[in-house]
C-alpha cells in the first residue's frame, strides 16, 4: 500500500461509525455483479473501486476494497439494473435509518437515482482495502 498513508480497515457499529464509511467510500464504482447477497450467511458484500480521499495529491488514487455488511434480513433495489452484471455504478453515500432498536435500513445511495436498501438486525459493517492502490488521473468532481 502506499507509504504515506495505510489501507483502510475499518468497522462501523453505529450511525457516526457509518458516515464515516461512507466518506470513505463516496465516488467509489462497481460491476453491478460485484455486489453479492448470501441470504443464508445474512451477508451483503460489495467489490469496488475505491477513491483514496485521504491520500490527497492532485490527481488521486483509486484501490480495490470491499463492504460488508452483516446480520442482513433482506435486500431491495431499486432503479439498478440488476440483469447487467457488467454495469457500473457509483456510490454517493451509505446511510442509516433506524428502525426496532437495533435494527433498521442501510441505504446505499448511487448516481443515477439508484439504491440498495439493506434491512439489518443491527450495523455490522466492515470496510477493508485488498489491494496496492494505482493512480488516477481522473479525480471525482462534484457541482457545488
């Protein structure tokens, strides 16, 4: 990894924790078929390609890492193309809605207008970087 900053390795067991993850991961792109739901694990993982925010720099890097939330009950999409497993799309945000105590939604916003809503019985998210990162030479802009 890069000698100025280390791999993230993250986990997220409440809201705060979650937002934080979340800016980790804004701008982040994946193959609609590298998000995967294990129903018997209760596992929602999603591959992607991660911009290093915390790396700085004038162009920027990207690397590889992945999601993963536990304790999933169910998954709903919405606006995604799920039969193209080759299209991409791009992360903007992870959020929270609390329902029963300590359960409630993860949502995962893309550009575009779609979204995963993830029930969870409680936030168990792991963020982890699985590769040496690469440069970019296209930075995420974003209109004021």
């Amino acid at each position: 990894m890069s000698k100025t900053t280390p791999p993230l390795r993250l986990l997220a067991q409440d809201a705060e924790d979650l937002a934080v993850l979340s800016a980790a991961l804004q701008d982040a792109v994946a193959k609609i078929g590298d998000i995967h739901w294990d129903a018997q694990a209760r596992t929602l993982t999603l591959a992607c390609n991660r911009f290093r925010w915390e790396a700085g720099g004038k162009t920027g890097e990207r690397v590889r890492s992945a999601l993963q939330l536990g304790d999933v009950t169910g998954v709903q999409a919405r606006n995604l193309k799920r039969d193209a497993k080759g299209a991409i799309v791009e992360l903007l945000s992870i959020s929270f809605e609390p329902g029963e105590a300590p359960g409630g939604t993860v949502l995962l916003t893309f550009a575009g207008g779609g979204d995963l809503r993830v029930g969870v019985d409680c936030l168990d998210v792991v963020l982890a970087d699985v590769s040496e990162p690469w440069a970019t030479p296209r930075r995420p802009g974003h209109a004021d």
